[in-house]
C-alpha cells in the first residue's frame, strides 16, 4: 500500500477520533488512500483487504464500518432490508441505485428539490433524509 494511502488513512481515522489499529487503518487506506470517495458493501470492502492481503474477517470489517459510520466519517446507504453501502462522501446527496448492477453511484444534487417534508412527531426532529433512485434498463 502506498505510503501516502496509509497517511490519508491514518488522517481519516484522526478526524473521527479513532485508534488506528492495524485493521482500521487497512481498511481506511483503502477506502480513503487515494482521496476519492467510495461507495462499498461490507463483502466488497473485505475482498479488497483480501486483495491487499490484509488478513481480516468478514465480521470484522461490518465492525469497522459500523465504527467508521459512529465516528462520522462515512454513513450507510440502505437499498433494501438485505442490502446496505456505505459511502464516504459525507454531504447531503442522492443516490442512484443500478438494479441491473447491484450498485449504488452519487446522483446530481442539484436536479433534486425537495419543496416540503413532513412534520415530525413531537419530540423529534429531522435527522436526515436519504434519497435512493432506483434504475433498470429499459
């Protein structure tokens, strides 16, 4: 991996609070190495370390993205009840989900407009709000 890769990693983590282990920061370089943000499933993620030939297993990896996701450094993008990505790009921003690929890619935030939302119950507040297209060929 290259020493700049691990560097961003090891920044990643830092901006999150994190203690850089090992396995943390494999995984951080590879998600953040090279300064472009990424949108991975937990399987995807461990077949890169794999790659990488970081020793890693699957539940370790669902483990650090959770803890990547509490430390704000990324979030969970939800498709359906079986299938979630996890996106580096922290900005309010759709999705475009690729049914026929299994994939999810950023959409152009500025074609989107949202007029209105829903009064929340009494007691809560908005959170967030996570736009998700989904695609098929024609």
């Amino acid at each position: 991996m290259a020493p700049n890769a691990r560097d961003r990693g090891q920044q990643w983590l830092a901006k999150g609070g994190l203690r850089p282990t090992r396995q943390r920061l494999s995984l951080a370089s590879l998600l953040v190495g090279d300064g472009e943000d990424r949108h991975v499933t937990a399987e995807l993620l461990h077949t890169s370390a794999l790659d990488a030939g970081e020793r890693v297993s699957l539940a370790t990896v669902y483990n650090t993205l959770r803890a990547f996701c509490d430390a704000g450094l990324m979030h969970e993008v939800t498709v359906d009840g079986t299938r979630s990505y996890f996106d580096t790009r922290m900005d309010d921003h759709p999705h475009f989900f690729w049914e026929d690929e299994a994939r999810i890619s950023d959409a152009p935030k500025e074609d989107m407009q949202i007029t209105k939302l829903p009064t929340p119950p009494e007691g809560y507040e908005i959170a967030s709000v996570d736009v998700v297209v989904r695609l098929r060929k024609l």
